[in-house]
C-alpha cells in the first residue's frame, strides 16, 4: 500500500513521537506500506487498550536496532510497521 506523506500524522507514546497513519476504513491490513521512498513491513500489532504500558518499550526497543516505526491503526489495533535497518 502506497501513503502520501501528507496524510500521515504523529502519535506521542511517553515522550516520542512516531509517525502515525489511520487505516480505519481499509478493508485490509496490508503487509508492506510505502511512504515516499521509504518501505516498511509488519512488524507486529497491539491492541489499543492498555497501549500505554508496552507500545512505548517496543518502539524505543526497535529504534535502539536501527529500525525506522510507523503506525497505523484501524479496528482497536496499533499496527506496527518497520522499515529494514
């Protein structure tokens, strides 16, 4: 799925800011997302109750590798997207 950087918007998770898009009228998550030249690939998902205690942990944990996350969400659910280091 391609994005237009434009439509992205950011999320604050404890202090970081990762860029954010809502897929909530998608009929489908998709696997791969394309934004401008960058690619990013699932990674995993979370529900959004509760976010709060791991989701700020997993993005300063994938940043620490080297990855580059997005997020997206759609139905209840933070879909967490990376770019290869």
């Amino acid at each position: 799925m391609e994005l237009d950087p434009k439509d992205l918007g950011t999320l604050e998770l404890d202090g970081q800011w990762v860029p954010y898009i809502d897929l909530y009228d998608e009929k489908f998550i998709p696997t791969r997302i394309s934004v401008g030249k960058d690619e990013y690939a699932f990674n995993s998902s979370q529900i959004i109750f509760g976010h709060g205690a791991t989701l700020p942990g997993k993005i300063r944990e994938l940043r620490a590798s080297g990855k580059k996350p997005i997020i997206a969400e759609r139905a209840k659910r933070y879909y967490i997207f990376v770019s290869p280091p």
